[in-house]
C-alpha cells in the first residue's frame, strides 16, 4: 500500500467510526452530503479519495472539526493501531456494536475484558 492510499484508507476509517459513534447509516451521511450511500461507502474504504470541500462537509455532517479528521497525517504521528483497525473488515462491526451500547459501566467492562483477551493472546503467541 502506498502511502497515499495509506492516509486514504485512515481517513476513511476514521469516518467510519465517527459516523458509526453518532449512529448515523452510510445512508443518512450520503444524503447529507448530497451523494449516493455507496460513495460513502468507497469514502470509508479509502476506494475514492475524498476532496477537501467533501472533507469539510463530512465534519460538519458528523459535528466535528476537519482539522480533528486530518490531524497526524501531517507530522507521521498517526497510530500504527490506528492504521491496522483501518483495514481490519471485523473492526467495522465491533465499533458498531460498542456504539450501540449506552452504558458507560458496560462499555468500560467491555474495554476492560477485550485488553484482557489481549494480553492473554499475546502472551500464549495467537493472534
């Protein structure tokens, strides 16, 4: 991957979850955008490159700043984490099941039991 696909794929990501956060469809975010749900779709894959006025539309529709969308990208600080959940497929459903979770008890347990798994993995060597 290129780094331009890189940063494409990231950012689109990070679309994703912002829209996923705020249980917004890829349907509602197209309309607000003027675009058809798919290239919401090809956005948040990184498929298609999103320009800096669909940048700036995006963070409104999604109550946040563009600067918040891009920030990292300039200085190479984006999270190497950041980078691995932007092309993991099942990472798209565990956010959307976190989101749809409203207690703050029961998503803390849930971050709290998933660094667990973690550990546990890493420290038997499965991934």
């Amino acid at each position: 991957m290129t780094p331009s696909e890189e940063i494409d794929s990231i950012l689109g990501a990070r679309v994703r979850r912002l829209r996923l956060a705020r249980q917004m469809s890829q349907a509602e975010l197209g309309e607000r955008l003027g675009v058809s749900f798919q290239q919401v779709q090809k956005y948040e894959r990184g498929a298609n490159r999103i320009s800096a006025s669909t940048l700036v539309s995006i963070a409104n529709a999604l109550e946040v700043s563009s600067v918040e969308l891009l920030s990292g990208f300039e200085e190479g600080k984006v999270s190497e984490i950041e980078a691995q959940v932007a092309v993991t497929p099942l990472a798209e459903g565990l956010l959307k099941a976190f989101a749809g979770i409203s207690s703050p008890a029961v998503r803390a347990a849930l971050v709290n039991l998933t660094a667990v798994l973690a550990q546990d993995s890493a420290a038997n060597g499965r991934n």
